[in-house]
C-alpha cells in the first residue's frame, strides 16, 4: 500500500510502499477515503512526544470503507462505511485512561495511508450526512472537546464559554458543540479574522490574545465565564483566575505555550475554581460526542483538502497557525 511515512524526528514525510496490513483476531483493515491531521502528528515529526518510535505512519483520524476482518468479527462489517475512535484501551475507569491506554498513529501506524488496521471495537458506522472528509475531521477532536466541555466542564445551555485559539481543530469543533446546545460562546484568537469568522459560526464575541490587556476587554463585556477551555497554557493561563466566574470550571488539554505561570492562589481558591486537566476521552463518550453531531447535524470547519501524497506540506501549515479549522488529506487508493 501507499504510505506517507514519518522516518524520524525533523525529516519530511515520505511517499512509501509498505505491506498493506492484515486483520488479526479481532481487527479490521480499512481501506481509507481520508485522514485528518492533529496537531499531535506534528509533535511527532518534532519528536517533542512520548515513547517516540521511527519510522511511523502517523494520522489518529480516518474515514474509509471496511476492507477485510479477522477472525471473530462479523463479515457484515466488509463494505461498511466508518470511522475510528483513536482512543484505544481505555479501561474501566471514566476518570482516567488505562496504563494501556494509546492513540492510533504512534505506537501503532495510523491513518496518513491507503489502509489502515484497528480493532473492530473502535470502529463506528460514518454519519451519513457527512462527506469523508468531514466525517475524517471529527474524531480525535471532538472526542477531547466533548471530554472537555461536558464531562469536565459540566456545560449548560445557557452557560457563558470562553474557547481560547479558535483557529485551533478542537477549538472549532468545541465552539460547535457548544453553540449546539445553546451556550454563549466567547473566543480567543490571534487572527482578528479568525474572530470574525467564529462570530459568523455563533460566538457571540472574540478577543485577539496578542493585543495587551486582552482579558480585560473580556471583563468589560462578559459577567463572567463558568466554563473556560484551553489548550494553549503559558503565561496567559493566569487571567481565566479573573475572568472565572465563582465555582467556574477551567478545562485544558494542551501546553501550546508551554509552562503555567503566576497563579496567583488565594484569588483561586477563594473562588472555589477547578481547574481540570483533561486527555481524549472514553468509548461512552466517543459516542456520545456522536450522536451531539449528528442531532445538531454539525458539519465540522474544514480549512484544506490536500491529496494524501501532499501530507508533507499539510503538517507544513501548522508551523504558524495559520489554520482555520481541520486540515484534510484525500486517500484515493
Ligand atoms: N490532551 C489531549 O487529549 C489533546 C487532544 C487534542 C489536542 N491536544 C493539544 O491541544 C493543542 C491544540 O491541538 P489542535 O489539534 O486543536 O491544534 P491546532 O489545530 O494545530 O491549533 C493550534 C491552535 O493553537 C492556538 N494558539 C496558539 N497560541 C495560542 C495562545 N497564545 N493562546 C491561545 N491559543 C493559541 C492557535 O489558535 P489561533 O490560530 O486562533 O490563534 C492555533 O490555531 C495542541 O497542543 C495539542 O497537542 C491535546
């Protein structure tokens, strides 16, 4: 089969024939339409990740047909059209993963292929008002974001939300679940048209995180935020202690920025804040982050469609956030 393969920290991905994989007990192999990228293929080709492994196919999100299956699962599987929860190994903790809990795409190849091979219980059938590309896009994004905006953040409709850098793929995809069930949604980001075009998406307001004094412009206009998400860190982290309402919930799942810094702790507590870290989420979620899409019929933001051959320069465009919503690679086997 056709891979674009990751052959070490730093190299460029490459076009490569490898051995199409075979269904072992339990497996499926899909035979992939698309893929999407996730900001962690790009730790990977950095080699900024844990438990790093070269060469690698990377890739946790695909949609494609069921090629073949292995012993124990049901031939009604061949021909179906589906996509993969890339969390795997969960356990029988909803708190928390299990040691062997893993993503597909590191350890094991993922989906920047023309097949890929997954148990058959991370399997789901695609939503039929999905087009490949769209269905491709939502997986490993909005199975953290759910995690994020409801299981941790306990969301309400009603409830005032503040998403930092929406250009950001679980940004997106979170300000469309949560403009879904009718919260006031509130954006950060560091493209003033970025902003617009989450208002146009139905954030009711959006601040540039480069601008000084940003949180500020926040305090004027909001009562005050009682679900925060975030995934960039760093020293701007310290204002969502302002902008919290009492009691608030601040969710984050990503370091973008790097370390945490000068939380001041008596404003923290005297609040009574949670402040939740949060990673993907467990097969209960995953479908009901599914179901979410398709009762609202959410389509997820799409900001490229590049052939798979071109993986390369789709990682490429993450180099400065320059994205607005999911970058797609088009599989034609
Ligand atoms: N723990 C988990 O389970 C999990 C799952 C998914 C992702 N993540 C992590 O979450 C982060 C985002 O992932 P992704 O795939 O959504 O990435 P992505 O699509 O590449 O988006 C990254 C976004 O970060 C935003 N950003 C950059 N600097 C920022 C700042 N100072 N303040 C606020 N936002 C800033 C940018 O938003 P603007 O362009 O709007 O400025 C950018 O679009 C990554 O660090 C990723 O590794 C973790």
């Amino acid at each position: 089969m056709k891979a674009m393969v990751c052959v070490d920290k730093l190299q460029p991905l490459v076009l490569q024939e490898v051995a199409t994989p075979v269904a072992g007990e339990g497996e499926v192999v899909i035979a992939l339409h698309a893929a999407a990228l996730n900001h962690r293929d790009w730790w990977i080709q950095q080699g900024m990740y844990a438990n790093l492994r070269y060469p690698i196919i990377l890739g946790s999100d695909g949609s494609g047909i069921v090629s073949a299956v292995g012993e124990g699962v049901s031939n009604d599987w061949i021909g179906r059209s589906v996509i993969i929860n890339p969390g795997m190994h969960w356990g029988d903790n909803p708190n928390f993963h299990s040691r062997n809990f893993s993503i597909l795409g590191l350890p094991n190849d993922g989906c920047f292929a023309t097949h890929v091979k997954v148990p058959a219980s991370y399997i789901h059938l695609k939503p039929a008002y999905l087009s490949w590309e769209e269905a491709s896009a939502i997986p490993l994004a909005g199975l953290t974001g759910y995690r994020a905006l409801f299981t941790k953040g306990q969301l309400q409709p009603g409830d005032n939300v503040l998403i930092t850098g929406i250009g950001g793929g679980v940004a997106l995809l979170m300000l469309q679940m949560a403009v879904a069930i009718g919260a006031n949604v509130y954006v950060t980001s560091g493209s003033d048209e970025k902003i617009t075009r989450a208002i146009q998406l139905g954030a009711k307001l959006g601040v540039n995180y480069k601008t000084s004094g940003w949180h500020k412009l926040f305090q004027a206009a909001v009562e005050g935020f009682d679900v925060i998400v975030d995934s960039a860190a760093g020293d701007g982290f310290k204002h969502f202690i302002d902008l919290a309402k009492p009691s608030a919930r601040i969710v984050f799942f990503g370091g973008t920025q790097g370390a945490i810094t000068n939380i001041n702790p008596q404003k923290a507590y005297w609040k009574q804040l949670q402040i939740l870290g949060t990673t993907m989420g467990t097969p209960e979620e995953f479908k009901a982050m599914i179901q979410l899409f398709e009762k609202h019929q959410i389509k997820p933001v799409i900001d490229a469609v590049l052939p798979l051959e071109s993986a390369e320069q789709a990682i490429r465009k993450m180099d400065d956030n320059s994205q607005f919503g999911k970058i797609v690679l088009k599989i034609e086997g």
